[in-house]
C-alpha cells in the first residue's frame, strides 16, 4: 500500500512556454520533498501534445497516510508551488487528490526502491541457505544427542512450531519487523544452546565410553579388546573388517569395535530383523555404544541374540558397510 498526493492543473496553450519555470520550481522541490519522512518518489508529468491546454501532473508517493498527510499539509509542497503560478493556470482547473494506491510502487524511480530489490534478489537467499545449513547442523546434533524417544517427541514439537509459527505469519500479512527478528533470534538462539548442550553431552558420552577400551577386561588379566579370540569389527572409510561373524547365542556377547577411518561409523544390529530409518541411538537393542564412533575412537555393541542370522550394517554407509553375524 502506498499513499499518493496527486495535484492536477491545466496550463493555457498561450502560456506553455512560461510554465518552464514552474517545472524547474517543481523539479528542485523534489530534492525538498525527498527529505521528508516516508517519501516514496515523485513524478511530473504533462501531456505531450504541446497544442490546446497542457495538462500538468505531479504525483509524490508516500509510505504512510501520516507521511501524506504531513507532506499535503506542509508550507511548501507540489501545491502550494503550482498555487503561486495561479496567472499560467486554466481558472479552476486546479485539484489535488489524495490516494491509496495498492501496486506498491512499479515505477523504479526511487534508487532505495532499486537497492531493496537487489538486497532481496541476493540476500535472502543467501541468507536462507546460511540458515537451513545452521539448522540442519544444529538440529542434527541435538537429535544425535538424545534417546529415540526424546528425538522423535522432539522432531514433532519443532515441526508444530514450525508449523504454528508459519500460519501466523502467513495469516498476518503486516506482520511487524520486530516479530520477524524475535522469531528468527529466538529460533537461532535456540538452536545455539541445543547444539552446545548436545556436543557438551556427547563429549560427556566419549569420556564414559572411552574408559572401558582401556581397562584390562574382568576375569582374564590385562587382555586388550584385540586379544586373540576377541570378537573385534574394525572400521575403516568406508568398509568393516569383518563381514561374518558367529556368536554363542542365548548369551550376552559384547563385540568390541574400531574406528580406523576419517569417517564417522557405527554398527546396527538388525536385532528385530529390520534397521531403524536413520540413525540407531544409543541404548537401542543392536546399536553401537555409542551410537556415533568418530575417527579414532572405540566402541562396543552388546548382543543377546536368538539363534539365527542378523543382518548388520554401518547406519552412516548402510550401502558400503554390511555384514551378518550368525548366532548359534
Ligand atoms: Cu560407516
């Protein structure tokens, strides 16, 4: 919506020559007028048939009705400069309007006009890519960080308020910029503390699991995890040692594993005969603890199987790393 103050006037064909000083008066009130508060433009136009009367118009346009209305009832506007050439004017042919205009403005005459479209051209997606990669980053390692059941109650909460929020904004079209801003802090300072909470945790996680690897295991004497008879999967970028394993079943077997890649890996056990869609979590039956093995680290996956064969498969290179473990 835009507001255009709008004075109309006729010009006798005898005095068409004298109304030169009268464009050049209304060409450098534009300077004036473009100094004001909500100024949008300013147009001077007149018919461009120089025989019979000139019809003269003078638009300015105005991103307020206030801005309008200071403007139509300041000392000096298009008005009052077309008032004082009263001697040039057809008698009586002098009117101003006061409009709302709805086309926001098409006439690209104003250089911030052309600025706003450029920034919105090249910013906002840009600006929207930095911001899906913050979200899908910051999002991914807080689902990572949490049991399924808390990822999953989780992912539908943010979905809703996505949701939610976006039916408000949809529904209110003039929203005002500062909701735009708290939404948008808000969303990203959210996803900060998440993120900084979920990779404090996972480090947390690291230590407890680390420990383990290094303690000589009970019963036997200082046995390393990659002592002869030791069931150890080694994982590499992007590939697992072993491909085929056979355990006692009925019983608790633990596997120890490796992360010998740059990549991070896994191994999902499909203990219920199907893999979880993404990513098991930790304390998942068949999953990896943790759930995530970063380059360099170790881990375990404990399993009770029935007697049959299990499929097993990295979740990270569920096409590259597979493999069955036999329980018998
Ligand atoms: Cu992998």
């Amino acid at each position: 919506m835009e507001y255009v103050h709008t004075i109309l006037a006729q010009i006798a064909a005898s005095n068409a020559t004298a109304a030169e000083s009268l464009l050049n008066e209304l060409e450098a009130h534009r300077a004036v007028a473009s100094t004001m508060r909500g100024y949008n433009g300013m147009r001077v136009s007149r018919t461009a048939h120089p025989e019979g009367n000139v019809l003269l118009v003078v638009e300015t346009r105005w991103a307020n009705n206030n801005a309008m209305v200071d403007y139509s009832t300041a000392r000096e506007n298009a008005f009052s400069i077309v008032e004082k050439h009263q001697d040039i004017l057809v008698p009586g042919s002098l009117q101003t309007h006061r409009l709302e205009s709805n086309s926001g403005g098409e006439s690209g005459e104003a250089p911030n006009r052309m600025y706003d479209r450029l920034a919105l051209a090249l910013f906002v997606p840009v600006g929207v890519l930095a911001f899906a990669l913050v979200v899908i980053y910051g999002m991914s390692r807080i689902y990572l960080a949490l049991p399924t059941t808390g990822a999953s109650i989780m992912a539908i909460c943010v979905a809703l308020g996505i949701l939610l929020i976006s039916a408000y904004f949809a529904t209110n079209p003039s929203v005002p910029r500062w909701q735009w801003l708290a939404v948008a802090v808000a969303g990203i300072g959210a996803l900060a503390v998440g993120g900084t909470v979920a990779a404090v945790y996972d480090e947390d996680n690291k230590e407890v699991h680390a420990a383990p690897t290094v303690e000589p295991s009970p019963g036997g004497g200082a046995e390393t995890p990659t002592a002869p008879g030791a069931l150890v999967i080694d994982m590499t970028d992007n590939k697992f040692d072993v491909t085929e394993l056979t355990v006692t079943a009925a019983t608790e077997v633990v596997i120890q594993l490796k992360n010998s890649g740059a990549a991070i890996h896994n191994v999902d056990v499909a203990v219920g005969g199907s893999f979880p869609s993404g990513i098991c979590k930790k304390g998942d039956a068949g999953c990896s603890d943790p759930a995530n093995i970063r380059a360099g680290q170790s881990g375990t996956v404990t399993l009770n199987l029935a007697p049959g064969t299990y499929d097993y498969r990295c979740d990270f290179h569920p096409v590259e790393m597979t493999g069955t473990i036999t329980a018998q």
